[in-house]
C-alpha cells in the first residue's frame, strides 16, 4: 500500500490514521530514536495485519470523495453545506450596476435553499475564498453567542477567542483560558457547534476527560453524543466543503 510518513518527536511508536488529503498516513518517531532509523519493514508488517481494516477506510475515504465531486463544492451551482443543509451557490448577474463590495445572501428557493452571492465592481476573489470568508464571519457570530449563552452557566470566562482552521480538531482550551474553535463548525447542524463550544469551555472549569468533565457537559448538552457523532462523519465533507470542483467533461 502506498503511504505517506511522517515523523513526529511526539510519535512514542507506530500510528496509522486516514487523513482528508493525504489518505493513508503514517507517523513514527524521529530516525535518531533507537530502532527507528530504517522503519519501513515494520510499517509494512504492520499494514499487512491490518489489511481489511485500512482498505475498508480508504474505500470510505474514496467514497467521501466522489461524494464531494458530485456536490460540486465551491462553484456556480455547486452545493454546500451551511448549518448542516446542502445550499446551492448562486451567482447574481442580474445586469444591474454591481455593489461596492461583494454580498452574500441566504434564500429559499422550490429547488432549496441557496447562497446567493452578488460580486462587487471590483471582486476578483475565487469563489471559494469569499465563501470561505463569509462562512468565518457567520461562525465567528454563532461561536461568540454560544459562548455567551454557556460560560456564564459554566462559571468560566475564556480570555480569548480564537477562529481558525485546523485539520485535525474541531476545538481546543488552553489552561490560560485561551479557546480555538474551528470556523468549520459553522457548516454543521447548529447544535454541534454549541456542543464543541460547551466541550471548550468545559475545560476550562476540568481538564482531562473524567467523569466529573463528562458530567458538565451533559448538563448543558443532553445529546452531546449525537452531536460529536454526527461531526465524525462528516468530518470530510466539512473540510472538502469548500473544493472547486470542476464541471464533469
């Protein structure tokens, strides 16, 4: 099997993850760690154990793909997500003199619902960088106002809010009170960005994982389990939401 590998000083042994990206990846220790200098025969032991296991998510993985193809992504008539439903992007051109600067607006129509962008006069972003700048601005508002629905009831204050977007979490606490959420989460069901937002914030009160972490969370988010689930699969069709995909030959 093809692989990518990484070597990581934080890699304590062999560890084999599916990336959105790189497909199948695998991370070792630094060749100056002893008995990791030439780890190519123990990879390929390894892979060949598991064989079923790695097929079996690379083909979900290629299958997420073509998925993602189909949709169309960042592209006039393409369909992306948006607080957890598919909206099909819209270019205005309605012969009309064109705005100062680039809007983007949200509507219904029989065939769904619809981001409808109309391009300023002097707009020459690709289509997925303005999505993708309007998408951090909904998600900084939504991510603000989950904060100041659960910190007060949480007795916390984080010191600082930071949107960014990170591949391989969707949110993090610091013990100096500082937050990172992923502005990704804005494209999710709006109860999974607050469940990601009451997990952060969580920290802040307990760190690590126990039972007295699970308990806070529980009781600002009765169904935070559904919600986690529901950002594990479909972890790649937020990440690839934005792809240009091209039209099909």
């Amino acid at each position: 099997m093809a692989y990518l590998l990484r070597r990581s000083p934080r890699s304590r042994g062999l560890r084999v993850t599916i990336d959105d990206r790189s497909g199948l990846v695998v991370s070792v220790p630094p060749a100056t760690r002893r008995g990791w200098a030439n780890p190519e025969p123990r990879i390929e032991a390894f892979l060949r154990e598991r064989a079923s296991w790695v097929q079996r998510h690379l083909d979900k993985l290629e299958a997420q793909r073509s998925a993602a193809q189909a949709r169309g992504g960042a592209r006039e008539g393409g369909l992306v997500p948006y607080r957890g439903e598919l909206h099909r992007v819209r270019i205005r051109r309605d012969g009309t003199t064109a705005p100062r600067t680039t809007t983007i607006e949200r509507a219904g129509s029989d065939e769904g619902d619809e981001l409808v962008i109309t391009p300023g006069v002097r707009e020459r972003r690709p289509l997925e960088r303005i999505l993708g700048a309007w998408f951090r601005e909904r998600a900084t508002e939504a991510i603000e106002r989950a904060v100041a629905t659960h910190a007060p009831a949480l007795d916390v204050q984080p010191s600082r809010v930071d949107i960014r977007d990170p591949r391989s979490r969707w949110g993090s606490a610091s013990r100096k009170g500082r937050l990172m959420l992923s502005w990704r989460l804005v494209l999710a069901p709006p109860a999974s960005l607050e469940t990601v937002v009451v997990h952060e914030l969580a920290h802040l009160r307990v760190f690590g994982h126990g039972p007295r972490f699970w308990a806070l969370v529980a009781a600002r988010r009765p169904a935070h389990l559904a919600d986690r689930a529901w950002l594990r699969r479909n972890a790649h069709t937020l990440h690839a939401a934005l792809e240009a995909w091209p039209d099909e030959p």
